[in-house]
C-alpha cells in the first residue's frame, strides 16, 4: 500500500519465535476476508484505498473481500512480484485454489463468497469447465463478466501462453525447490538506498541465496549491501538484468532478482 519496503521488513522482525523444527504456514490470500484487525485505524485506512477503495469490496468493517489478482488491477507485473516474495521467503508458501491463474471475484455476492467462484479450467465450455450441471445449480456461479471472465482467464489459455500466470508460478515452484535455503534457511534483511527496494539473504548449510525486489512503478539502480560474483536464478521478464557490480543492482519496475553465488 505505501509501495515501500519498511512496512515489509517490520512485519516479518515482528513475528514471533517459533520452535526450529517448525515454520509458518505464508499466504498472499485465501478464501476468507483479508482481515486488517491487527493494523492502526491509519494503516487499514491506507490498505483500504490501494486495495479495496469500494464499501463493496470489504467484509464485516475489518477486512478485503476481493481476490488477489483484481486487489491489484489485474496487472501480472504486481502479482509476479508479490508471488516472488511469498517464494523467496523462509516458511510454508500457500496457494489457494486459482490465485495461480489470476481469477478474479464477484462482488454481487454476499460476504466471503465473492472470492470462492469455481475454478476456470475452459473459456469455450460451459460453466468454464467445472461442471456439466445446469449454471441455476451450481453453488457459486463462474465469473461471466469483465476482464477476469472465464472467456479471458482460463487454464487451457494460460497452458498455451509461455508468458502466463501459470507458466510463472511453475517457473517459481520450480526454483524454489531448486534452493531450498529460500524455504529453510535464516534470513537476514540487507541494506538498500532506496525505501522502496527490499532485499534478504537467506542462508542454510553454509549456503546463501539473496532476493531484490522492486515494490515501485518506477526502475531503479540502487546500492545494495550485495556481494559481487552472483548470478540470477530467477527474474522477471526474459531480458537478462547487468550484473551486479559493487553493491550496484538494476531493477524495473516491480522487478525482482533471485540470486546465488557463481558456481
């Protein structure tokens, strides 16, 4: 909301400690509200005007009752890099249920139903695939309108496109698994030179990762308290980023870098 990395940072040195052979369970949304009960009057009142500027768009005076993808304009940009964070950090990543295709909700239904329509598995079958059944006997109905349609925003659409939602999340399983220290290790917040740049370390078995994220619109070259010698693992967009020089790292806007040590 405040498209600065301090609220971040500050968030997670507030946790509380845990037992070591335990981790937390980290989501970006489920199928609840997004409760803002444990903010200031001031901080839900910032959240509300980024996210769910409509009365429509909250629940119960203490909460969001959108999904993720419309919470952010339905720009994949945003939502890579909040994904990128929820991966790159230590603990349990959490997927509900269509938050890796992007779908959308419907807000003419009441309450926390707005955010559990049924999965999108088709644009050109009815009820996009979910179900044979008559659409008058469905529990909730598909999302038929706008631009998260099920027309636009389907499985068999994202499977075909490289460039998807889907590919990306895969792509990010994938890494994921790959460095385990991102999911295991201890880590560490670095130090940048611009507010809105968050950058970690996390370190497992005498290995380090790092990851740089970008939470503006605007491209930034920031100095960052990195060592030289790493290599991107896992970024955002198909263009290669300049190596990282003196602390000195490139970033576009919403970019995010995983990086480790050259083999």
């Amino acid at each position: 909301a405040t498209g600065t990395a301090e609220p971040v940072g500050r968030a997670w040195n507030e946790l509380p400690e845990i037992p070591k052979r335990c981790q937390w369970a980290n989501f970006l949304r489920n199928h609840d509200e997004l409760s803002l009960d444990q903010l200031t009057e001031d901080e839900r009142e910032r959240v509300y005007r980024a996210f769910a500027p409509d009365e429509d768009m909250r629940a119960y005076g203490r909460g969001i009752r959108r999904r993720l993808a419309p919470m952010l304009g339905g720009d994949q940009r945003r939502v890579e890099l909040m994904y990128s964070l929820l991966f790159s950090t230590p603990d349990t990543p959490i997927l509900n249920a269509g938050e890796e295709l992007g779908l959308g909700d419907d807000l003419r239904l009441k309450e926390r139903e707005s955010s559990r329509t049924p999965m999108q598995w088709s644009g050109d079958e009815p009820n996009a695939g979910f179900s044979t059944a008559d659409p008058s006997r469905l529990v909730r109905p598909v999302v038929t309108d706008g631009p998260f349609a099920f027309g636009r925003v389907n499985v068999a659409a994202q499977e075909r496109d490289p460039r998807s939602l889907l590919h990306f999340v895969r792509h990010a399983v994938r890494t994921y698994k790959a460095n385990p220290a991102f999911g295991r290790g201890a880590w560490t917040f670095l130090s940048a030179d611009d507010p809105a740049v968050l950058v970690h370390r996390c370190e497992l078995d005498g290995h380090s990762v790092y990851a740089v994220h970008n939470l503006s619109c605007e491209a930034k070259a920031v100095q960052a308290d990195l060592p030289d010698g790493l290599a991107d693992v896992f970024h955002d967009t198909a263009t290669a980023y300049e190596p990282i020089r003196g602390g000195r790292v490139h970033l576009r806007p919403y970019g995010y870098r995983w990086l480790r040590p050259r083999e």
